[in-house]
C-alpha cells in the first residue's frame, strides 16, 4: 500500500510501514511471508492475507539486522523495485549522486524485513582476502575465518557491497561465479603450519541476495568528479538484474529532512536549497562540488550552534576549491545576506 504524504507544497508517495506490521505492495502478498532468512515456515493458515495487521512472521532479529529508523519515509518506487527484486533473488546495482539514500533504503528495508546485512566498502585494497577468507591465528593455532562474502552466503544474508566501482576489475572478475543464479564458489589453500591442503565448495543460501551500490554505472567517470572509480566490464554489469539509479531528493523532500533533523528554522532550509541546487544545475559545468544531502545536513547542524557565517565556512566554503567558494560566496549573498570574506 502507498499513501501520498504533503511536504511542504508537495506531495510525495511513500509505502505505509509502521514497525512490526505487515509490508504490501499492490496486490503483492506480505513480503515477510516471503523474505528473510530470519523468518519461521509459515502454515497457510498463518500467511498474511494482505491485512495490515501484525505478521506472524516478524519473530525478532539478529545482531546483523540494522536498525530501524522510526522517521525514514521509504520512497515509494525505489522501495517497491528494491523490495521485488530481493524476493525474486536478484542482483541490484543502485547508482547515484553521494547522499541520494542508496544505502539507507537498503538498509531501512532489511530492517522492516528483519533480514541479516554484512556491509563492506571497496577500495583498490580490497583483497579476496578479506571477502572469501584467510587463515587467522586463535591462541596457538591457525584456524580458516570465512570472509565477508562467503558467511553472508552460508547464513543468508543480504551482501551490501558500498562504492563497488571502486574494486579492482581482476578481483571483481574473481566473484562472477558467485553472482551467478546458483553461484557457487570453491576455497582451496594450504594450512601454514601442517601444510594440508584445505578445499571447502560454498553454495548460496537460499536467502543470500547481493546489493552493491555506486556512484556511476561502471562506465567511468568522464567528470572526473569520483576519482579513482574503475570500469565494469560488460560481463561484470550483466550480473545484475536491474541497475536502479538514484537522483537528489525533491527541494520539499530535502526542506523536510532538514527541518526534521536539525531544527533548523525553514526559511534557512528553503535557501540553503536554493543554493545547494544553484550548484548542481549549473549548465556550465564548472562546479566540481558536490552538494550532498549529507552536506546541507552538516550545514544546518552548524548553523543551529555556530551560527551562519562560520557554519558556511567550515561545513560548506572549506571543501571547495576556489571557484567554487567564489561562486558559492556569491549565492550565499544573494540568498542569504551573508558577506564572507
């Protein structure tokens, strides 16, 4: 079920969710009949019948649950795909400008679904290492630790693979077979000590699902905005199902949060806005900032305790280079009345 929410002069759509109850979408069934590893076998009789009562299946959480945030509003059509691609067993690369909400929602969803997530960042250090596994020394001895990919897989988790077009394409090659519709992938190594070998072929648990996410869609970054992303072949984007993309939140969306989070009065939250989208519709080009979300959040944190003046300065004009202060200096006046050396 959605429901359209008002904000501000808009009027949004968002999925009715309230905690413990039953998520519906359309004529779907309750997704907790069908998601998460946490979930127990459900008779017929115990399914839900589509009312918005408690589920019979929410039966408590486990330490890899995230937390649910009473506030979020799950946007409607991000949360609807999301939520019927993870039922379907689908791969999902969600892509974006910074703070658009990728993670968050994955998040968000795993929590009203109470299903299990390991997280982990890529990097050009990433190692197979530390994501199929490695021998680790316990007391006196050596003994195999699975990585983060291998115990999501055995234990049903949802993998959330953050900034995955930072990991280098000789590693991400080595992981094809996992995302494959029965993946599978096998370990074999030596035992330091007593040289034995070790081989162990890991299967996917029925519920293990990978979600990565990402500022660009593997093709590069011809901005040069996210320095140090690398290209996916095409054989590593025809592992996911869907790419679902992500754009900056609606002003009113944005002015809500703002408001909600921070206590910022709402005539600052409209212009702070104003400005940030100033930036990011600037048809020359020139403005390499990046006005996050994240950013007009640590913006107005500032200004409730600092004040304008040095709230602009540290959380805003300091991360720019100096065109960007120049012009950003410039919509400050304008929208603001703030002087700014």
């Amino acid at each position: 079920m959605t429901k359209r929410v008002k904000i501000g002069r808009a009027k949004v759509e968002y999925i009715t969710y309230s905690k413990g109850k039953c998520l519906h979408f359309g004529k779907a069934r309750c997704v907790h009949s069908t998601l998460g590893p946490e979930q127990k076998k459900l008779s017929k009789d115990e399914r839900c019948k589509g009312k918005d009562t408690k589920c019979k299946s929410f039966i408590g959480q486990s330490p890899f649950v995230p937390v649910y945030d009473e506030e979020y509003l799950l946007p409607a059509k991000e949360t609807e795909t999301l939520a019927f691609a993870l039922q379907n067993g689908d791969n999902v690369l969600l892509t974006g400008v910074p703070g658009s909400g990728k993670t968050t929602l994955v998040k968000q969803l795993a929590a009203i679904l109470n299903w299990g997530v390991m997280q982990f960042s890529c990097s050009e250090e990433t190692s197979s290492a530390k994501l199929l596994g490695q021998w680790v020394v316990t007391g006196k001895d050596m003994k195999w630790a699975d990585g983060i990919i291998t115990t999501s897989m055995k234990n049903g988790y949802i993998l959330l693979e953050d900034e995955a077009d930072f990991m280098r394409p000789e590693l991400r090659g080595e992981l094809h077979s996992i995302m494959e519709q029965n993946g599978s992938v096998t370990l074999s190594a030596i035992h330091p000590d007593t040289k034995e070998p070790f081989q162990e072929v890991i299967t996917k648990h029925p519920k293990f699902r990978w979600v990565s996410t990402a500022n660009t869609i593997g093709l590069g970054d011809d901005l040069f905005q996210y320095h140090g992303v690398q290209y996916f072949n095409s054989a590593a984007r025809d592992r996911y199902s869907i790419i679902l993309q992500f754009k900056h939140k609606d002003p009113e969306q944005e002015e809500e949060i703002l408001v909600k989070k921070t206590g910022i009065d709402r005539k600052i939250a409209t212009s702070m806005i104003k400005i940030a989208n100033a930036c990011r519709n600037d048809e020359s080009k020139e403005i390499m900032f990046q006005f996050t979300l994240r950013r007009l959040m640590a913006w107005a944190k500032y200004w409730q305790d600092l004040g304008g003046v040095m709230a602009s300065e540290l959380a805003v004009l300091n991360f720019c280079g100096p065109t960007d202060a120049y012009f950003i200096k410039s919509l400050l006046r304008s929208h603001m009345a703030l002087e700014i050396e």
